[in-house]
C-alpha cells in the first residue's frame, strides 16, 4: 500500500515533528527515537521539488537547531532549503502577485513563515523581507471586503495568478498556518499590527467568518473539519482539531512570553 517514491509534504512535515520533538521534548526515550528517525530522514528532503515541503522540513529544523546548533548538515540544508524558497519568490514575484508560485493552495502561510525563521537564523534580511512582504501580501487577500474577517483561500479550486479565486470549502489548516506565521512576524518585528492579524485569524475558528458559525466545537472540544458555502463540516477529524489547538496554545504562549 505504500507509494513508489512517498510523499514530499508527508516527509516535509514529519521532518517538523521530529524537529519539534528534539528541540524541545525532554524525554530521553522520545529523543532517542526521534534523533535516529531525524538523521535518516533529513538528506532525502533535499530530493522533493514541493516548495510546501521544504517550508514544512525548514520549520522542523529550527526547531532541532535551537537545541543542536552546532550541527553542520542540518544547517546546510536549511541554508539550500531556504535559498530554494527564496529564489522562488524573486523569480515568480510581481507588483500585484507578490507570492512564491504561480497559484496559492493550502497550507499558503508556512511558505513566509519558513521565510521568516530562515531569515533569522542565517542572518538574511533579503529573507525576512521577502517573507513579510509576502505574508502581508496574503493576510490582506485573505481578508473580506465586509466585514474584514479572516477568508482563507477555498479548496475548491484554490487561486490562479489571473484566475478566479475560490472562496470554500475554507479549511482549518490555513487558519494554523496564518497564526503561526504572523506570531513569527510579531516576534521579528515587535509590530501589533501582525499580533493583531493571528488574533483575527483565530476569531475565524470561533464563529467570526462567512457563515457567522463557529467552527470550533466546545461541546466535544473538537474542531469541524471546515466551512461549505452553505454549512459547517460537521466532521471533527485529527487534523482540524490539531489546528485550532495549535493556534490556541501558541497564542497563550504569545502573551505569556512577548
């Protein structure tokens, strides 16, 4: 049942979770497996081509260099990594499209977010501007005409450079993935206008949206699995409710520590 070559956004984020887990789990055991599985599968995210990927893999390393930073592999991938993303955004940027590709799909955030934590830790201030630019560029597209809520890009058929955007079915992941990139632009900045923009992007989960209905759950503690044009997907998968908690506990973390 397993694919031929695997999955590049699969390895990408299982690269973030490993790195998550050595740079700040304090359980041996846990270190243990993690470091083994980490170093094996840390070359092979320099053979994916997702840009996805590789913003997913640059995130898990940040995470293993806070603790391990004298480790000279996992920092030349984050700088080829890193310099791959970059490139992209100089080659596919324009006055109007200010973006890494062609199209915005899922997950759009973690690409200025990758931006952003490489810029810091390389010491890259091309870097850090691409990365705010670009998240500027996407919170201000991914806000409504009325109202001014947070409107993630829609999965059904997401967004072209001059095409038709679409507006569902609208996903808790890009809300995660927002939060988390504009609490990296606060930290860098010190600017509330971004620490602002994640608090508006969370309201998103509590009911502060298009279809004026929370998509977090409190009864169960889940979270559905997203918006249709006419109702909420009542299906509290893993992934969704992951997503509203990591929103939540970051931005507790954010006022405790900022």
């Amino acid at each position: 049942w397993l694919e031929a070559n695997g999955s590049d956004d699969s390895h990408g984020r299982a690269l973030w979770a490993l790195g998550a887990v050595l740079g700040r789990s304090h359980t041996p055991a846990l270190q243990s497996m993690a470091g083994w599985l980490f170093e094996r599968a840390l070359p092979a995210i320099l053979n994916t081509t997702s840009p996805r990927a590789w913003a997913f893999a640059l995130i898990g390393i940040h995470e293993y260099l806070r603790r391990f930073a004298g480790d000279r592999r996992a920092s030349q991938v984050q700088e080829e990594l890193s310099q791959r993303l970059l490139s992209l955004y100089q080659h596919c940027r324009s006055d109007k499209w200010r973006w890494y590709e062609d199209g915005l799909t899922y997950c759009n955030a973690v690409l200025p977010h990758a931006s952003l934590i490489c810029g810091q830790s390389v010491h890259s201030t091309e870097m850090i501007d691409a990365g705010l630019e670009s998240l500027a560029w996407l919170a201000n597209i991914q806000r409504a005409d009325k109202g001014g809520h947070f409107v993630p890009i829609g999965s059904n058929g997401f967004y072209r450079k001059d095409g038709e955007r679409a507006r569902f079915d609208q996903q808790p992941v890009e809300g995660q993935a927002m939060v988390s990139a504009c609490l990296e632009a606060y930290r860098i900045t010190l600017d509330n206008r971004w620490r602002m923009e994640a608090q508006r992007t969370f309201e998103w989960f509590l009911g502060r949206n298009d279809l004026n209905l929370s998509i977090y759950d409190p009864t169960t503690g889940g979270c559905r699995d997203g918006l249709h044009p006419d109702r909420p997907n009542e299906n509290l998968g893993a992934e969704s409710t992951l997503a509203f908690l990591q929103s939540l506990l970051e931005l507790r973390v954010a006022d405790n520590t900022l």
